[in-house]
C-alpha cells in the first residue's frame, strides 16, 4: 500500500516533524489543526477565532487531499477549557449539520504554541 503525503500552503505548515495529512488505502488522516492563520503563522485572537480557524484549516488539508467535509468518518476536539464545549459545538454545527461523523472531544492541560482548540479527523478520499 502506497501512502501519500499532503499539503496545502491553504492551510497552516506543520509545527513538529509531521505532515498536515497522509493518504492510505483510501482514506485521509488528518493531523490536528490549531488556530494558526496561514499566511500570518500565528494563531487567531480568542477562542471562537481559533475554533473557526482550525476547522478552516481542516477543511483546506481534506480538500488537498482529494476529500471533504462530507466524507469525514471521525473528529477528535481538543479544548483546553471544557466549559468551552457548548460555544464549540455552535461553531462545529456550521461545518457538520446533515453529516455528523462520530466525535469524541476531550479536555486537555495544553496545546502547542498555546492554542486553545485543536481538530483532527479520519476522512474517506473521495
């Protein structure tokens, strides 16, 4: 099985030694997205800024990678807040509303470069 790799200059660089994506027996595995604007390489001011942005950034990388919203299968939230988790939903909501893939988010002491949410998800390749 071959495996691909992704990028996209629409979504922000990876900050570590990892890619935003791979490709895999028809699938796509995304790797966690913070806020982090592109073109500015900084993460976006405040909490609903940062969720908009890293579902941005998401859906750039699922697009890259021959996917979509549409095809994704499971998402994994981060916050570093819980109390957070209703005003995540809202925003959530405006990217899945018919397609709702399995979920899991969970409450975490910090994030790189001290994001305040961060998405991955596994997507079917369209």
């Amino acid at each position: 099985m071959s495996i691909e790799i992704v990028h996209t200059e629409a979504a922000p660089a990876a900050v570590g030694p990892y890619s935003q994506a791979t490709v895999a027996g028809g699938m796509v595995f995304v790797s966690g997205q913070l806020g982090l604007v592109p073109s500015e390489g900084k993460l976006a001011e405040g909490f609903r800024a940062q969720a908009v942005q890293a579902m941005e950034n998401l859906k750039a990388i699922l697009d890259a990678a021959g996917s979509g919203i549409d095809k994704v299968l499971v998402v994994e939230v981060f916050l570093t807040d819980m109390a957070r988790f209703k005003e995540f939903n809202e925003i959530y909501a405006e990217y899945f509303s018919e397609h709702k893939p399995a979920r899991a988010a969970i409450e975490v002491a910090g994030l790189p470069l001290g994001g305040v949410v961060e998405v991955k998800c596994t997507a079917l390749v369209k």
